[in-house]
C-alpha cells in the first residue's frame, strides 16, 4: 500500500502526459469506458455530480459532452493534474458550473447528502483506506443517488488474461516511464491493479457500506468494470 505523499508525487510527475498515456495505453477505450459511465446517470438541470480523485475531469467532461447541463465538483489529491483539468473545462466552456478542489478522497471536503451523482474513475485502488472511501462516497450523496465506480480489475482467466497479464506488468511500466519520465507510476498501475479486489469482493464491500441494487458492468474482456450503486432512501 502506497502512502498519500508518494501517490501525488507519481501523478504531479505524470500529470502532463497523463492523459496521453491514458489514451495510448488502453488503445482509446478510455474515452467509451467514461462515456458508457456518463450514459448511466442522465444528468437534469440543477443536479449535482462530484467526481472524486478526478484528475484531468475526463470523466467530468465526458459527462458534460452528454448532457450539457449539471454543476459539477472535482476533487483531487494532486494540484498539477486539476489545473490541467481547469484547462480543459475552459476550454469548452464549462467554469460557470464547475468547482475543483485539491482535497482527499478520504475525508471529502463536502456536505453530507449533497451530490445526486458521485462518481470515481481509477482512483479508488490508489486509496490507502479504501472503505473509508467509499464511507466518503455514501456519506456525501443524496438518499437515492447513485455513485458510478470505474476501475480496473486483476486480470481474467483463459488465453487472453495472460496475455492482458504480460502488457499489464510488462509492456505498460516500460512505455509508460518512456513517455511519462517515471516508470515507478506505472510500476504502481500495474501492481495496484493485480492486488486490486475482483468485482464480487467490491460488490460486496459496497453493500456492506449501506449501498443498494449494486451491479458490475464488464468491459473490454473483463479488464476493467463499473460498479453502480444507490444510496438507501
């Protein structure tokens, strides 16, 4: 388990190729793993969604993309990843409705039952305390919200997992610190994804927190999933 200090160091020292290598490394799934999660809470006019550990607010603007309206909160551990995010929410236009904060994921620096959407994209297996976490999420959310969780998941079984296996630990930490300049970041990818919980652990852990109707979404071979949840009336 890596502690908060070295997590925003590996990403203020990735951060300006961090959405490159995103890109590159997941052969652009990326962009419809994120629009797949936007498409899975519409967003109204006057609601509002927190992306927590939003790094770059991809995942922010992947949602604007669809529905164009909302207010939305940003919150990240590293300073560097959301001025480049600010940049981009600019870019189209988005400041009116948008706040980011330099805050923890694990003591969120908002109101209880105050977000109708709460949603996370590969963050929550860099949280240290990762049911302190998704205490955060619940905590935060209005009674019926829903939290949207992408991430990542250890490897499947058959052919292909090995395969997915030997780019994972392999491939990605060589590239990725050819490009980004710190191979120990995606040393830490790769090794946070095969330690990482697979999809029925998750599930579990949050139905345990109080939350209902929880689902696993597969994508991409079962590489990588979205956990939706909803918070208890």
């Amino acid at each position: 388990m890596k502690d908060k200090d070295t997590i925003r160091a590996y990403f203020a020292v990735i951060a300006q190729r961090y959405d490159l290598m995103n890109h590159v490394l997941s052969f652009g799934q990326d962009w419809l793993w994120r629009r797949k999660v936007a498409r899975l809470a519409p967003v109204q006019d006057g609601q509002r969604v927190l992306d927590v550990c939003t790094g770059t607010c991809d995942l922010i603007l992947a949602f604007e993309r669809c529905y164009g309206t909302g207010h939305y909160v940003g919150v990240d551990l590293t300073e560097d990843m959301l001025t480049l995010g600010q940049v981009k929410a600019d870019r189209v236009g988005l400041q009116s409705r948008l706040e980011l904060h330099c805050g923890d994921a694990e003591a969120l620096p908002c109101e209880s039952d105050s977000f109708d959407v709460v949603t996370m994209g590969f963050g929550l297996r860099n949280l240290p305390h990762l049911m302190v976490g998704l205490e955060e999420i619940y905590r935060v959310l209005k009674p019926g919200g829903k939290a949207l969780i992408l991430e990542f998941a250890p490897a499947p079984g058959g052919l292909f997992g090995v395969l997915y296996r030997f780019y994972l630990t392999r491939i990605i930490p060589v590239l990725g610190g050819l490009v980004s300049g710190s191979r120990q970041a995606y040393q830490h990818l790769a090794s946070s994804v095969q330690g990482f919980f697979v999809p029925e652990q998750l599930q579990d852990h949050l139905r345990k927190k109080g939350f209902t109707d929880v689902i696993a979404i597969p994508l991409s071979g079962k590489i990588a999933y979205i956990y939706v949840a909803t918070k208890e009336t």
